[in-house]
C-alpha cells in the first residue's frame, strides 16, 4: 500500500470533479458540473487562492486535500474572510463550548 499526495493541476479535474459529485450526491447536495469545474480552473491555476492535493493510494485517486485562501468551492468561489466567520468558528471547537455539550 502506497500513499501519496500530489498536488493537482488541470489534467486531475476529470477525477477531482467525479469525486466531488458523488460526495454532494451522497449528501443530496446539487451539482453544477460546469460551475465547479470553472472554480476549480480558477483554484488551481491561481496559487493566490490556495493549493489542492489528490490523494492517491497505490494507483488509483480515493480523494483530496484542500488548503483555501478564502476561496469557497461551496459558495461559487465567493470569498467569505474580514467578517469574523473564522474566529467563531474556531470558538465554536474550544473545549467546553455549549454545542459539544
């Protein structure tokens, strides 16, 4: 067993959008091919907005690893940072916070 990460560029969008569909499918969660593939475009080919990683075990791809920048995948690329949305959410996961209660 080999495990391997490797840093995507354009020619691992065919695999990364097929694992992203079957996750949102999992979840019942919609799928614009098109849009995500554009975004995915965009993240990979601009290194300001983050880095994405396949993971590979022996040869074949069973995932990814995302490092953002504020770029969301979820939200069309949209970015979300200078709003205090990271620092409540790093709230929400301290010890003896109430949601874990």
């Amino acid at each position: 067993m080999k495990l391997n990460f490797i840093e995507s560029d354009v020619k691992q969008i065919p695999v990364i959008l097929e694992m992203m569909e079957d996750f949102n499918s999992i979840y019942g969660i919609s799928f614009k091919k098109e849009t995500r593939e554009q975004n995915l475009i965009e993240f990979i080919c601009k290194k300001s907005l983050g880095r994405l990683w396949t993971i590979n075990l022996d040869k074949d791809s069973i995932g990814n690893v995302v490092l953002s920048f504020g770029f969301s995948f979820e939200f069309a690329g949209k970015e979300f940072r200078a709003q205090g949305i990271g620092t409540i959410t790093m709230r929400f996961g301290e010890p003896g916070e109430k949601s874990f209660r």
